[in-house]
C-alpha cells in the first residue's frame, strides 16, 4: 500500500486529563520510525522531567505550553514550534488558565520505554 488514510487514531489512556491521539507510530501503525499525535494538555498539566531516546518535534495548534530543557525554560505559543533533541533532560507543563492544543512528532516513535522518565 502506498498510503495510510488514518481516521481512527488510538486515543492513549491516560490519567492526568491529556489527550493523546496518536495517528502514525508503534501503537498504531506499528511504524518504528517516526510517531505523530495530536494532544490537548488541560490547565495545571505536567509530566514528571524525561530524557528521551527520540527527537521531539512540537508544533503549537492554540494555547500556551511550558517547555523546561536542560534547565532553560521556554513558554510556546500557538503558531510555535520547538525540536527538543534526544539525551535532552526535558520537562512538558501547562501552568496556564487555557488548554494547550499541538501536534507532537517524534523520531524514532514514541514509546514509554524511549521516554525514559525521571522519578522525582
């Protein structure tokens, strides 16, 4: 097959109140490659600090985000984008009154054993 027409994405469970669509990568395509998700992080989000085994490429839809790396912190806004390279300590947050809509690709593809999550 020459394409892939994604219109059931696998929404992530989750239990922090993130959406998590994830429309190309490991769990939905099983493309090792390179993972793209859409995902809303509502006021108050944050995920414990990671240093990935991918590059993470943001793409700001509406709202703001908080992005700490390696101790800089950048706030994004909508019509921003960022590339977080993998080995980076990084830390994703939503502090703001308004939920944060973007596009997150990452490459290779996003799995929870590549996040390498920091316990705190």
């Amino acid at each position: 097959m020459s394409f892939i027409h994604q219109q059931k994405p696998f929404r992530v469970p989750t239990t922090d109140g993130k959406t998590i669509e994830e429309h190309f990568g490991a769990a939905t395509t099983g493309h090792d490659n390179v993972s793209a998700a859409y995902m809303v992080a509502p006021p108050g989000w944050s995920e414990p600090p990671q240093q990935p085994d991918f590059d993470e490429y943001t793409l700001m839809i509406s709202g703001k985000k908080q992005v700490t790396v390696d101790g800089t912190v950048l706030t994004l806004q909508a019509g921003e984008s960022l590339l977080v390279t993998r080995g980076s300590t990084v830390q994703y947050a939503n502090p703001f009154d308004t939920e944060a809509v973007y596009w997150s690709v990452c490459a290779p593809a996003f799995t929870p054993e590549r996040a390498r999550r920091i316990d705190t």
